[in-house]
C-alpha cells in the first residue's frame, strides 16, 4: 500500500496541536487484531422423531414409544443423561383438501418431538448419529462443534492483537515525523467472534455411515489502542 493510502485508512487516525499542547493529550490511536483456531472439542446434534396418524392420541402414542427408543440408544451409547434433553415437542394436525367445497378438512395428525445430544467426544460424532438414525430418528437437524476450553486461546489473541496495533503505531508515527508514548486506553472491540463452525459434510441419507467435517473453531479478536506521541527524536 502506497504511504498517502496508509496514512488514510480507517482504523487508524493521528490526533495532534500544533505545539502538542499540554492541555490537549495528542495520541495515535489503532486498532490491533489478531486470530486464532483450535480444533473443537463438543459438539451438539439437534435430532428428532415425527410421527402421522388418524387421531392425536395415536400421533402422540407412537411419538412417545419412538422417542423412548431414541433416549434408550443414547444411554446405550455412553452418553450421559445430563448431555441429551428434550428441546421440542409439538402435536399439528394435518389438512386434506375437499375439491368440491373448497374446505381444507383434518385429515389427521403429527406429533414431533426433538431432542438436542451433546457429544464431548468429537470422533465419536458419526457414530452417534448412526446410532441416532438406526434407532428411529427421522430428522437429523443441525450440527454444530465448539472449543469449550477457550480462555488461554483468546489471550494468546488478545496479546497477538496488542502486538498488532503497536506494529500499526509506530508505522504511524515514523511517517508522521513523532514517537510513541505510554498507551493512554486499551479496549476490546466487540468481543471474540467464533468466525466458523464445524457442519455436517453430507445429508444422513447419502452414506450408510454419517460424514462428518468438525473442522477448526476461529476466533477473531480486535483492540483500539491510544498512544501518547512527543516530538520526533
């Protein structure tokens, strides 16, 4: 980048008097960032049953068999209880179309219900699904992967980001003919931001076993910086 477009760019601007008055704190003032990936250790699958029938009581019944042959596969698995709840349920009836009165009569009734599996062994993943379909699951939602353990992740980043927004300053502060000072404010701008996530690499009915991708969990974190500056020496 050419030094007019450096000195112009957005997240860094030079706030200066003339005699750099002591009234008035002059400062260059960046924003550091930096990112950082791991492999995920948990991951989460949104799963369910959903059943159709005549009357509601029979949608309701067979849901309720079908999804207690679900949780007693997820016991049987290894996965603690404390690890699978229910998330939904629901009970809809279903509409049918009379052609000669234009009436949308029922014509019977779903029961659905969902339940949400964390999995705190991610290569254990398509296993479990598997599991989940082979005991009657009929809806395999979503899948989503995260590092749970994260705290020393982000400040290795947040000090990456420091390090960052100094580089960025004394840039600043050679083209403009000053040096740096103390830092006058250090803050964190929005937050670590998870910028992927793990997914299902295939639907549930393309392979006899499930493929799974868990990927890499990226975080992204940025600081503004404020830097006293003095006349060049």
């Amino acid at each position: 980048m050419k030094k007019p477009a450096l000195l112009a760019a957005v997240f860094a601007t030079l706030l200066a008097t003339p005699a750099f008055a002591d009234d008035f704190p002059s400062a260059i003032s960046v924003s550091g960032e930096a990112m950082i990936s791991a492999a995920p250790d948990l991951a989460q699958i949104d799963a369910g049953v959903a059943n159709d029938a005549k009357t509601a009581k029979e949608a309701a019944d067979a849901n309720n068999a079908a999804m207690g042959k679900v949780l007693l596969a997820l016991k049987g698995a290894g996965i603690a209880e404390k690890d699978y709840q229910t998330s939904r349920l629901s009970l809809q009836p279903q509409y049918g179309q009379n052609k000669s009165t234009g009436a949308s009569p029922v014509v019977g009734f779903r029961a659905s219900n969902r339940v949400t599996v964390k999995i705190r062994d991610v290569t254990k993943v398509a296993g479990v699904i598997d599991t989940l379909v082979n005991a009657g699951a009929n809806d395999i939602g979503s899948i989503s992967f995260e590092v749970t353990q994260a705290s020393k992740l982000l400040d290795d980043a947040r000090a990456q980001a420091i390090a960052d927004a100094r580089r960025k300053a004394e840039v600043y502060a050679k083209a403009t003919g000053v040096t740096l000072g103390a830092p006058l404010s250090v803050t964190e701008g929005g937050g670590p931001v998870p910028l992927f996530k793990g997914r299902m690499a295939a639907p549930m009915a393309a392979a006899p076993q499930a493929a799974v991708a868990p990927g890499e969990e990226t975080l992204s974190v940025t600081v503004n910086v404020s830097w006293a500056i003095k006349p060049g020496q």
